[in-house]
C-alpha cells in the first residue's frame, strides 16, 4: 500500500490539476475521493488516526488521482499500443479505487457497532456452516490474509458457482471478481501488520458485511 501509492503520487496529482473540469460530466475519469463515513479518529484504538487520514487522504486519493489519470490517457489516445501500455496503471489504480471504497464501509467505530456481528442473521449462520464456527472463520481469515507476501487483499467473498463463502487473496490492489466481496482486509507490507490484523476484527463492520451478503444471495 504505501510505497505502492507513494510511487504513483506525485505525477498522477500534477496530471489531475491540469486536466479542466467538466461540471455535471458523466465522462469516466472523473472518480473522486469517497468521504470516509466517520471521523479520522474513530477506530482508535484499533487503528491510529494517523493511520487512517494518511491511508484515506493520500493514498486511496493517489488511486483516484493514477486511475483518472489513465482513463482519460485511455480515452483521448487511438494508438492501440499505448492503450496496452495503460493497462497495468488502470488495474493498479482503478483496483486500489474499488478496494479501498470498499474497505471504508467494511470499518465502523466500535461506538456504532463495530466488531459486533447481527446475531442469528444469515451471514452468521453460513459462517458456521462453511468455516465450522464464526472463530474458525476469523482465525482462517488472519492466517491465510497473513501469509500474503507483500501488498495484497484478504477476502471474505461469496462463490455465486458453489454458493459458499470462502477465503480467497488477491495481489497488489487487484480488485476480487471471482466472488462478491463481503469482507476486505488491506495488507501492506509493514511491521506491525500481526497486530493490526488481532486488532480489525474489533472495528469489522458487520452489518455491511450481511448486507453485502444479502444482496449477493439474491444475485
Ligand atoms: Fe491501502
């Protein structure tokens, strides 16, 4: 995550200045910076202020900035070789973009509800059917999120094939399309990420998550 999006900062912001806006434009690279839905501070202690500002402020803005950036190179080009050269920078930002929307939502402030699961509701009870126990879920989820080697996403995605729910990781910021993500955990390569990942649980928010898991049944 970090040194990712630090690599991808600086151009990507000069390039998004100079590009004039377009009110009311319906035109595709025109992604902003979803607000966070709480405040800076309020996953403390699980997660530092420091950490989400830096995080939400710099980094998911760095993957709007890369990922307007390359769609309107995509756009305004007719070399097809120069659209195949976009690809790599359109997956890296346009996946950071979607993950980190998604992750946002995945988080709530222990005050709100934050750790605490809809008891007897549906994802409840096919986490008990597909992992054995909602603990055996989670301590799946902290080894198998774990063991990414460097930057990545853990998942908890529903199969719409074997409709199950299952564990799965992607790389880098690849967004996950093999499942409909329920739960995403970030993963950087970073020191303390152990703790962090004991401490997120505390902060899932889990009444997203069986929403999401709602909507993913009736597809
Ligand atoms: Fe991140």
């Amino acid at each position: 995550m970090f040194s990712a999006a630090r690599n991808v900062l600086k151009p990507a912001t000069r390039l998004v200045q100079a590009r004039p806006f377009v009110a009311g434009g319906a035109r595709a690279y025109q992604h902003t910076l979803p607000p966070l839905p709480y405040a800076y501070d309020a996953l403390e202690p699980y997660i530092a202020t420091e950490i989400m500002t830096l995080h939400h402020t710099k980094h998911h803005q760095a993957y709007v900035n890369g990922l307007n950036a390359a769609e309107e190179a995509y756009a305004t080009t007719d070399s097809t070789a120069k659209k195949i050269s976009l690809q790599n920078a359109l997956k890296f930002n346009g996946g950071g973009h979607i993950n980190h929307s998604l992750f946002w939502k995945n988080l709530s402030p222990v005050s709100e509800g934050g750790g605490k699961l809809v008891q007897g509701g549906d994802l409840e009870k096919a986490l008990v059917r597909d992992f054995g126990s909602v603990d055996a879920f989670k301590t799946r989820m902290n080894t198998t999120t774990g063991a990414i080697q460097g930057s990545g996403w853990g998942w908890l995605g529903y199969n719409p094939v074997s409709k199950k729910l299952e564990i799965v990781t992607t790389a880098n910021q690849d967004p996950l399309l093999s499942h409909v993500p329920i739960i995403g955990i970030d993963i950087w390569e970073h020191a303390f990420y152990l703790q962090y990942l004991n401490a997120i649980w505390n902060v899932i928010n889990f009444e997203e998550a069986e929403k999401r898991f709602v909507e993913a049944l009736k597809e």
